[in-house]
C-alpha cells in the first residue's frame, strides 16, 4: 500500500513539471522525398506515457486501499476519489474518465485531438487542459499528491492501531461504500467523535470543510 502511495505521488508531481508541456524541436523525416526537417511540437509519447503512469498508480491505490483494514487509509481514498470526481469534467478533457469501482480509465490515443471551445468552435490541444489541472499549488494533481502522502503516511502506521470496523465487526472493504447509503461505522477518537456516524451527508460536509476546489472544476 505505501509503495502504491508513493508511485501514485510520484507520477503526479511528474504531471505537474511545466517542462513536461513546453514545445520541442524535432526532426521529420518526409516518408516521400526522405528529407527531414525540423519541426516545433509537444513531446506527445512522453506527454501520453506521463498520464497513463499517473492513471496506472492512482488505479494500484484505489484497489488496495479498498481492501484496507486502515481507517486513516480508507479515509484520505475517499477524499481523493471526491476530488477527481470533482474535477470530472476537466478530466474528461484529456481523455481520462471515472469508471467502475471508483478507477480511472484513459484513452491515450484520442488525447492528441484537439477540442472544441465552447459555441466559438475554436479548437484547442488538450495540453492547456492538462497544466490546469496538474501545474500549479492546489491543482488537481497537486491535492492528489498530498492525499497519496498522505496514504502513505497511513500506511506506514503500526498495523491494527488504527482500524475502521462495520455494525458487524468486518473490516470496510470498498472505498466505494463510503458514498452508498448509509455506513455503519465510526471513527476518530472514541471521546472526540463518538457520535459521528459516517454516512455520506456526513463524508460530504467534511469534503466541504477540508478541501477547497478551484473554480475551474
């Protein structure tokens, strides 16, 4: 669980280097003639191979943070799943998606397209869809980034001093359930917040209370 933590805040600082979307020269060779010339665009491959590592760990810790026996672990999973449907929308900008169970899927060879702007009709790369939503102190990838520490950081805890228990004594075992009806569980301290259940009208007013989304989402 901590390395999957680790990777996912890795590739998500990796998303937020602004090098990463600054122009390149490269050289094209003309599959005709066989001249090359030299030409200015993004690096796409690396563009590409940046999201899609991002995705692949983010959907590593999400899986395994389901299946947590943590409650600090399951809760900072369930703040970070909040956040990325939140910014769904500009998500779905550069081709990544909220799919089953919580995980992202993306579709790396459509993320070249260019979109439509609105009712101007003016086409854009999804490159500026991309440094909004991981460049820049509280982006989308730099709150994703704090809440994978802050998984690891859960993780890394003594095993069994902090776990989260059901109406029957199971462990929650879906990040999922935190959303779906009702949850009987409780947590935090026994004298602090006793008498907090965690349904989701409850989840939804501490997402309110500790994180700020920028307008763009």
């Amino acid at each position: 669980m901590r390395s999957s933590a680790d990777s996912l805040k890795k590739s998500a600082d990796a998303l937020g280097n602004a090098s990463l979307y600054e122009k390149k020269k490269f050289k094209k060779k003309d599959e005709e003639t066989g001249e090359e010339t030299e030409v200015e665009d993004y690096d796409w491959d690396a563009v590409t191979k940046a999201v899609k590592l991002f995705v692949d760990d983010y959907n590593s810790v999400v899986e395994q943070a389901g299946n947590s026996e943590t409650k600090n672990v399951l809760r900072n999973a369930a703040w970070m799943t909040s956040i990325t449907e939140k910014a769904g929308n500009l998500l779905s900008k550069v081709r990544i998606t909220v799919g089953k169970g919580n995980k992202l899927e993306f579709d790396k060879d459509a993320l070249k397209e260019k979109t439509a702007l609105g009712k101007s009709g003016i086409e854009l790369d999804n490159i500026s869809a991309l440094t909004s939503l991981f460049t820049g102190y509280g982006s989308f990838g730099s709150q994703i980034s704090q809440k994978a520490s802050a998984i690891s950081n859960a993780a890394a805890r003594t095993k069994g001093v902090d776990k989260t228990y059901n109406k029957n004594g199971a462990y929650s075992d879906t990040i999922s359930k935190l959303f779906q009806g009702t949850i009987d569980e409780r947590v935090g301290s026994k004298d602090k917040d006793k008498d907090k259940v965690t349904d989701k009208s409850y989840w939804e007013q501490k997402l309110k209370e500790d994180f700020q989304f920028p307008d763009v989402y």
